[in-house]
C-alpha cells in the first residue's frame, strides 16, 4: 500500500506542478473542470447513485457547468481592476454559506440526517455545492493580478495547498502520538482534538513565512494570520464533511482511482472547504 501511494505522488506532483505553473488558463480551467467531474462520479456513489448511466451523468453535469462558467467569462473578465467578478463573488458567497450548513449538520450528526439522506436529490445538491465552487475559486486565484505577474495566482493557490497539507500531515502525526480527545466519533472515529491542533501549529510556519514574502504591512499580519488559521480550520470540516457521507453510503474510499490513497475525493476533500473559503476571504479583505 505504501509503495503504490509513493507511486502515485511521485506521479501526480509534477503533473499538478506543471498544470498550476505552465499550462494556459483556459487549458487549466479545463483540467480543473475534469478534477471536479471525477470528484463528481465519487460523490454520486456517496449520494447513494448505483446506475452508471445516472452517475456518468451527474459527473458530466458538473464539468458542464464548470465549463459554461468557463465559456460565460473568459479568464480575463474575472477579475477587473482588482474586483472579482459579481457572479464569482456570488458562487463563493454560496460556498461559504454551504459550509456553515455543512458544520451544523456535522456537530448534529446523526441525529436528523435521515431529513437528506434518504434524498438522492439532496445529497447530489451539496455535491453541486461542495464541488462547483471550488472550481470557482481555484480559477479566482490562478487569474488573480495575471496581467501584472502570471505567477502571482499560482503563489496563492501553493499558500492554500501548503497550509493545508501541513496542517493533515501536523494531524496526523500529532494525533498518533497525543490524540486522546475524539473530534467527531460519529463521523471520523480517527480524528482528535489533539490533532486539529497540531494541525493548526504545523501550518503555521508555512502562514508565517507567506507573510515574510507577500511583505504584509504590520496592520495586515493578523488579518492573514486569521485568514489562514481559518483556511486551516475548515480544511478540517471539507475532511469531515466527506467522512459523513461516506458513512452514510457505507463506503471506506469515495473511490479506487489513486491506488493507495483511494479516490479523487479523498485526495481532495480539505481542499473543497479550504479553497473556497479562502478564495472569498481574500476576494473581501485581502485582494
């Protein structure tokens, strides 16, 4: 097991590298736009779809919008004169709504989840609005300020990537050795308290030394200290969120399409929370 997840990042990081780094933005909004489909066809498995036919569907239809919103507005039309686009704003705003509901449902959890799942509907819905917004907001990023540095949108996307992996691997590592205090039993019996926590220490370097090199003025450090802290916390709830349906659909992995990690989703998961959520509190407060 260990050899083949080796195996798949060795394969999958420089392929990630170069797809945030060189490839053109419509090709990346199109690579984006395939990730969040194979996410999708996982989803309808946790949302309880069996046919192929409905479930090749549910993930065509995600990658449609992704790529009508593509269509719609252009990579240079998202951002003007350092405003994001209305109907991006809107699209985030949602997200961020979407995760609020996604915590109360965890802190509740399972008491009345039999209210969504016993709807397909449903349950394809917080799909829709879990994984289209994190389009969104990987696309707001990468296009951030392009016309003044290419590379400056690709910075912030490797911020949220780095927080957040610092912060699973901080848990983990930490959780094995001091986790005493179960986070959510119900939905993730393997995540503690104790790791959250030494989640959040771990990326704190990574926070630490973005603010050195985006040169932040003193009055703006604690704003991106919290921004980032938050990113943290909800890359923890997006993890949740995917344990709870998975629970629900009776699933280990959402899929098999990386050997030895599992699916898409579960390579992803923290990231469905922390881009979006970072993406609007950078749109609000930090652009």
């Amino acid at each position: 097991m260990l050899k083949k997840r080796i195996i798949t990042a060795l394969i999958l990081a420089p392929l990630a590298l170069f797809a945030i780094l060189y490839l053109p933005l419509f090709s990346f909004e199109i690579m984006i736009a395939l990730v969040m489909g194979l996410g999708a066809w996982e989803w309808s498995s946790m949302s309880g779809m069996t046919r192929t036919f409905i479930k090749n569907t549910y993930a065509a239809l995600v990658v449609a919008v992704c790529l009508i919103l593509s269509y719609v507005l252009p990579s240079d039309l998202i951002w003007y004169q350092g405003q994001l686009n209305s109907l991006y704003t809107y699209i985030l705003s949602i997200a961020v709504i979407w995760w609020v509901v996604s915590l109360a449902m965890i802190i509740a959890y399972p008491r009345y989840s039999s209210v969504w799942n016993t709807s397909k509907i449903l349950r394809g819905t917080f799909g829709f609005l879990t994984l289209i917004p994190t389009w969104v907001a990987v696309v707001s990023l990468r296009t951030s300020l392009y016309d003044v540095d290419p590379y400056y949108g690709a910075s912030l996307i490797f911020y949220v990537l780095g927080i957040v992996w610092a912060a699973d691997i901080g848990a983990f590592f930490v959780g094995v050795k001091f986790g005493k205090h179960k986070l959510r039993p119900e939905v993730s019996p393997g995540k503690t308290i104790e790791g959250l926590m030494g989640g959040v220490f771990a990326s704190s370097a990574i926070i630490a030394f973005a603010a050195l090199h985006y040169q932040l003025d003193s009055s703006r450090i604690w704003l991106h200290i919290l921004v980032g802290a938050l990113t943290v916390g909800v890359s923890a709830l997006g993890d949740l969120n995917e344990s709870m349906f998975k629970r629900c659909a009776g699933l280990k992995d959402s899929g098999t399409l990386l050997p030895g990690h599992g699916g898409v989703m579960d390579r992803i998961d923290s990231l469905t929370a922390a881009f979006p959520v970072f993406a609007f509190c950078y749109v609000m407060w930090m652009a």
